[in-house]
C-alpha cells in the first residue's frame, strides 16, 4: 500500500488529486471545531459524559467529535447517508425512479439533485429536534426564537456543505468523497480510543502484565482487521458458458465467465440498520428528558449496549440477542432488493449463457437462491463477530471505545476501495503512456 501510494505521488495528475483531497479533509477537521453560536459546550460534554452505551457515542464517532463539540458540522454527513440509502430503497419500490436509474447517467443525475433535497429535509428535520429537544434541557444558552433558529441554520447549512465537500472531492479528489469524509471522521477519534485503552489497562501495571495487556489489544485490533479484510474480500464466482452461434460467416460466443458473489454482499448496512432499531427509542426518550422507570425503564436499558454482556446483569444481554436476530434479517433483506437471481438468470438466458450442470430459466435461479442464501448466513455471522465483540470487552472489561465493529468496517472498506481506485487511475495513465509513445 505503501510503494502503491509513493508511486502514484510521482504521477503529477494524481498527486494534485491527493493533494486536493488533504486540502479538503483540513478545511472538514477545522470545521469540526467552530461552535455553533449560542451554544453551551460544557453543557453538552457533561450531558454526553453522562450518557451510556453507543446510542450517541457511535454517532459522534462516525462524526469525528464534531457531535461532541457541538461544531457547525455537528450532523455532519449523516442526513445525506440516510437519505441515500432512503432512495435506494425507494428506487426498488416505485417504477418512477427504478425508470431513471435505467436511464443511464441523465437518470442518475436525476436521482442524485432528489437526494440533495431529501439530505436538505432530513438535515433540517434533524437540526429542529437537536435545537428544540436539547436547547430546552440547557444546551443553548438562551432558549429563544432566534438561538434556536440560528443552532437549525447552522446544522443544516453544515451538513449541506458537507455533502457538497463530499461531491467535490468524488469529482475532484480521490476516491468516493463522502465515504473518504466519513472515514477520516472515524480516524480522527482513533488516537483518542487507542489512548484510552492503553491508560486504562496499560500505564500504572506491572511491566509484565501491561506488556501483556499491549499484546492483547493489538492482537484483537489486529484480528479483527485481518477479519474485515477476509469478509470484504471473500467472493464465491459461480460459473458461466456462453453457447457458441453464428454470426455472419463467423462463429461467436463460447467463452467462460463468472458471477462474483460477495460473501458480505450487504457491506455494513444491516449493521446499521439494527443499531439505528435499537437506539432510536433511547435516542428519543434522551430528547424528551424521560429516564425510564419500572418496566419500560428495564426495556430501555436491554436496548442500551452498554448493559450488554455484563456478567453481574445478565438479563439485559437479552438485547445483544435481539440485535444479532435483527442483522441477520437485515443481511438477507437488504441482500433481496438489491441481488435479483430470477432477473440474472433470465439475463444470461437471452445471452445463451448457463451455468454448467444446472438448466437455463428458473433452475438457474433456484441455484443461485440456494447459493446466495449459505452465502448471505456466512457474511452476517462474521458482520455479527466483528460488531459484537467491541461489546464483550466493553461489559467484561468495561473497555470504553467509540471505535467499534461497524467504524472498523468502514473504514477498512473505504481504504481498500480507494487504494483500488488509485491503482486503477495509474494503470489508466500507464496505457496513455504507451499509446502515446
């Protein structure tokens, strides 16, 4: 990765599109810290102290601390991830704008002005419930008609910014802006975790047991990256013949292919969704001032993952039950509007293709059901491993880290796509070369 990225600094093209995307990535970190007018910072840093679980220690994670900080960029470019991933279920569901996506690129510029919109509402919508819900508890310093309509403005006018940082740097920069946003987010809170590990089982032990401590926590970062890697990696091809014929006075056709499935062909989205089920609730009741008390305060507090795998509470594990049922359900669903195996087969049908040993038509889609269903299992029991583990060590341990499973993916997802990115851009310019020659 190393000699991949010093190569292509040589290139001049590629280097002012590195270099570009840096320049963005600073003006992001040094939005992270300008406050929004009229808020109270220690406020707020002692309200999130006081908060349990990944309910809003995920979201300031994913947010690079803007949250925390309560910047201008404190939604960051979580209403534009909402609102792209809204559409993508909606594409699927009316015609409309399954038709546009069909299109090609004059539909995909279509979709993506409506996404625009729909991050604009949902920021708006976003910045209405932070500004009312936590300027009421103390958070603005003056809760009035102007602070609160000055906190919405600002939050949504970051978000709006961000997004378009995010498609100025696709366009610009390297790699898929808003993802490279997000990752950077997430890396900037790395050191802060790493940090807080090591002083929490490290520094003040004995020589013997911190180094083993050390040993440990890299071991379990170290594991759980090379895990990612194989589940962002795996691919299982199917097979496919082309049937020769004639064309003219020639015979065409008769080549092999394959269709790549991936292993996690859903990526981090049932994780997601299931971490958005279970603390939404939580998140809800926080911005109302409402506790919890008797039964729905128990309930409230088996949704929290902070109260998971905690050995001297055993019951409210029941929770990390629930969120493992609902990736698994979430890894199939997403997997079934976004793979068609009838669509594929019929596809290859028109095409003379087929799978060797297996009938063209609906036996071919039966067997890609049968394969994408072992497939599709596999995939979220290692999502599940790599999203559980964080909490174990944190009930067991009591290992307070933002830096989780679902961060870890990203993360190794966004860095691998784009060093692919980058590989691709220099063999481009390498055949540029020899054609010029």
């Amino acid at each position: 990765m190393l000699t991949t990225l010093k190569n292509a600094f040589k290139i001049k093209e590629i280097r002012q599109k590195m270099l570009f995307t840096l320049a963005m990535l600073v003006v992001i970190r040094f939005g992270s810290q300008l406050p929004v007018p009229g808020v109270d910072r220690n406020y707020f840093s002692q309200w999130f102290a006081a908060q349990t679980g990944d309910a809003f220690s995920f979201f300031d994670a994913i947010t690079g601390g803007s949250f925390l900080n309560m910047s201008i960029l404190a939604l960051n470019i979580n209403p534009y991830i909402t609102s792209s991933i809204i559409m993508q279920l909606l594409t699927i569901a009316i015609p409309k704008l399954e038709e546009m996506q069909r299109d090609g690129e004059e539909g995909r510029k279509k979709i993506a002005s409506i996404t625009r919109y729909v991050t604009v509402v949902l920021a708006l919508i976003q910045a209405t419930a932070m500004a009312v819900g936590f300027g009421r508890q103390g958070l603005l310093v003056n809760y009035n008609a102007i602070n609160v309509i000055t906190t919405i403005t600002a939050l949504t006018a970051g978000s709006a910014f961000l997004m378009w940082v995010g498609e100025r740097i696709t366009e610009n920069g390297i790699g898929n802006g808003i993802s490279i946003v997000l990752v950077i987010n997430i890396i900037s809170r790395l050191p802060q975790d790493i940090g807080g590990l090591f002083e929490q089982f490290v520094f003040g032990k004995a020589p013997a047991t911190a180094v083993l401590a050390a040993l440990i926590i890299l071991a379990i970062i170290v594991l759980m990256v090379v895990l990612v890697v194989i589940l962002n990696a795996g691919v299982r091809k199917i097979p496919v013949q082309y049937a020769k014929k004639v064309q003219g006075r020639k015979m065409v056709g008769g080549q092999t292919s394959n269709i790549p499935l991936r292993v996690n062909t859903s990526g981090v989205i049932p994780i997601i969704f299931a971490s958005s089920i279970m603390q939404t609730p939580i998140i809800i009741c926080s911005l109302l001032g409402y506790q919890g008390t008797g039964f729905w305060g128990q309930v409230l507090r088996g949704l929290n993952s902070g109260s998971w795998c905690d050995p001297e509470n055993p019951i409210y594990s029941i929770g990390l039950l629930v969120y493992v049922v609902l990736i698994v359900f979430f890894a199939y669903f997403y997997t079934s509007i976004t793979f068609n195996p009838l669509m594929i087969a019929d596809n290859m049908k028109k095409q003379g293709g087929f799978i060797p040993g297996i009938r063209p038509g609906k036996p071919t889609s039966d067997y890609l059901n049968r394969v994408l269903n072992y497939i599709v299992f596999i995939g979220a029991v290692g999502l599940i491993i790599v999203a559980v583990l964080p909490y174990f060590f944190n009930g067991v341990f009591n290992a307070q880290v933002s830096f989780g499973g679902t961060s870890l993916i990203i993360v190794v997802s966004v860095v691998l796509e784009t060093m692919k990115q980058v590989e691709s851009q220099m063999l481009v310019r390498n055949y540029k070369g020899f054609l010029n020659d």
